[in-house]
C-alpha cells in the first residue's frame, strides 16, 4: 500500500495531486471552458496552496503552465492572505460578499471581489481600477442581486463595468428543470443589463454539478468546479481519480468473546469470537462518529467493519480471519490495492455530506503530497 509518512506516524492523508491535474483535465474538457478552481477551504481541507501548486498557477518560483487555471476561487480573505503569504501570483476571485470595511484588505491583496451592491461597486471603484465580478442570484437566495432587481444597478454598472457576471445553482445535478429556470434567470438578467455590460464581460454560471449535468459544454466562458476537483461527487459519472486517502496505524488488537460490548454506549456487541483492532483515528481526524456501525475500513485490501462508536481518537474495526497486525496501516477513505473507498461511498456510508466529510478531515491529520499514486485498477461497483 503506497504511503510515505513517517514510520510513527498514526494516522495521516495521502493525498494524489496528479489527480487533482486528471480531474482538473477532465472537467474542463467537460465544460469546454477554462476553469476557475475553488479552492475554498483550503482546498477542501487538503492543502490550497498545494493544489495550487500542482495545478500550475503561477508562484513567485513558478511560472504559470499553459494549462493552469484561469484562476482560483476563494471564500474569505484570510484564505486569498494565505496564498499570497505562499507567493501565490496567481488571479484570486473571492466568491462571497465582502463587507465595505474588507475592500480595501481585498485591493491590497489583488483579490477580485464579488460585488452586488451599487454603494459597494461606487466603493471599490473609488480605490481602485482593478476588476470585480458581479454576483446574480438566480434561486439560490443566499447572495447576489436577485433576477429580477438587476435594473436597478444599470448605472453603478455603467459608471464601473465589472470584469465578470455569475449566478450559482442550487440542484443543477439533482433537476435539469431547476438549472434550466436559474438559466432562464441569469440570461433575462444580462439582457437587462446588455447595453451597460463591456462586450467582452465573463460570464460564469457551472459549478460542479452544473459540469455534471450538461453534455454540451458550460454555457458561459468560466467553470467553476469545486468538490469534483477532489472526486468527492462525480467521481464514477465523469472519470474523476480519487485525491484524497485517509490513512490510520492499527494500534492495538483484541479477541472480544460473544455478548461482549465494543466503545461507548455498548451499541455493538459480539455474537461469536471476533478478532477487534483499534485504529488511531476517530472523529478528532475528521472520520465522522456517523460512520459507527456503519462504516468500512480496508487491512490488507480487505473490507472490515467498523464497530461500535467512533470515538474522538480512535475507531474500532472487526479483522476476524483477516491477517493484521499492530503497527500495520488500514484505509478508512481511498484506495488498498485493487479496492476503493471513495470519499462518496464514506459519506453515503454515514449519512453525511461528502463536503463536510472532505473538510473535516483538516483537523487534526496531516497531509503528505505524492505526485502521483498509482491508478485505481477499476472503480468498484
């Protein structure tokens, strides 16, 4: 099993950056359209300015590849500090409001603000020419001007046309009907605003499931793909590799004897002899306490189940007849061997987001970057 972190290290995640490079190539091959990446929380908690890295934006020490993103996608201005910290020179678009008193934090670290507001656009143009994108909401009812009010910023735009125009789907891969009326929307809204709009303004409506959900190509110039990226959703529709493997030591075994009990709350409990091993990770590393009695472990490139309750350190996993012992390295998300465990299948287990399982798993373990692990022999059915 492919992992390089130190031979003490109890629990960790490997993480595949040419797979972020496969998945990048894909989605915009899908889109046919040049990306702008979100690498919002830290890249979905696996490293931002490594994926950065290895999607060829540019750094101070490297020039942009030919085909680097657009740009990327961010969420605060701690996070768009923290790529610069990194010498990050690549174009940084925040996709969230900013408040007035941000702006200026937002000029001085070349971020591209999301603006919707005429007193804010009248702001940013007042301390800069530097471009900013005007942000429509088209259902989604959590940001942007609503459809059907654009006209009302028809002057704040004529006096500072913006560099882009986005909406963001609420269920584009769960109803064609809901993208479509949202599209319907965002297409009404730029007519609205045509004659005030530069000829050349980039439009961008796709996020991941909007990819997802089109076999034409995006319809505007920009993508912004997000958690296909790192393959944890549309891994098996789109061809995607799996990014992230979260690994953990097996630190202790037991034989537990039938009506014996297993973790907190006595929630499982031996019918027959079974062999329990204790892995050093639990929900303090991001596997989530849904995944008790629920989830799947591979040792050995064999499926074990979890038992018991996920503890805040530790998980509890039946090996019976599958050779392990302490010190040996289990799967709880990613690949052993010829068998898979993608990031959907782990949250499917819980019953949880395959988002919140992707950030959460930030907390506490940390990430060794491989370029590149080897590819999955077949994803599993």
């Amino acid at each position: 099993m492919p992992h390089s972190a130190h031979p003490t290290a109890r629990a960790w995640l490997d993480v595949d950056l040419a797979a972020v490079r496969h998945n990048a190539a894909v989605l915009r091959a899908r889109a046919k359209a040049p990306l702008l990446a979100m690498v919002k929380a830290d890249s979905y908690g696996i490293g931002a300015t490594a994926v950065c890295r290895a999607l060829g934006v540019a750094f101070r020490d490297q020039p942009p590849r030919a085909d680097a993103p657009w740009g990327v996608g961010i969420a605060s201005l701690d996070e768009a500090e923290t790529l610069r910290s990194a010498d990050c020179l690549g174009r940084i678009v925040c996709l969230q409001p900013l408040l007035p008193p941000e702006l200026p934090r937002a000029a001085a670290l070349g971020v591209t603000p999301s603006l919707h507001r005429a007193a804010d656009i009248a702001v940013w143009r007042a301390m800069t020419s530097a471009p900013y994108h005007l942000s429509i909401d088209t259902g989604m009812a959590r940001a942007g001007v609503r459809w059907d009010r654009v006209a009302a910023l028809r002057d704040a735009v004529a006096a500072a046309p913006p560099e882009g125009v986005f909406t963001h789907f609420h269920s584009a891969d769960e109803s064609l009907p809901s993208r479509d009326e949202q599209d319907e929307r965002f297409a009404a809204s730029l007519a609205t605003l045509a004659n005030v709009l530069s000829p050349g303004v980039l439009r961008h409506s796709d996020n991941s499931g909007g990819i997802a959900s089109r076999v034409q190509g995006s319809p505007g110039h920009l993508a912004r793909p997000g958690i296909a990226l790192y393959a944890g959703m549309f891994d098996q529709q789109l061809g995607l590799r799996p990014v992230v493997h979260l690994r953990a030591r097996v630190i202790d075994l037991r034989d537990v004897h039938p009506g014996e009990s297993v973790s907190y709350g006595a929630t499982w409990r031996a019918t027959s002899l079974r062999r329990i091993a204790t892995l050093a990770c639990g929900y303090a590393d991001g596997y989530r306490r849904h995944l008790s009695n629920a989830g799947t472990v591979l040792i050995n490139g064999t499926r074990c189940a979890v038992v018991g309750r996920v503890t805040m350190d530790m998980v509890m996993i039946d090996v019976t007849g599958v050779p392990c012992e302490r010190g040996q390295v289990a799967t709880l998300i990613g690949r052993d061997g010829a068998d898979l465990l993608t990031v959907g299948m782990v949250a499917d287990a819980g019953g949880v987001s395959p988002y919140e399982l992707l950030t959460g798993l930030s907390q506490r373990v940390p990430p060794v970057y491989h370029d590149a692990l080897p590819v999955p022999v077949a994803f599993p059915s």
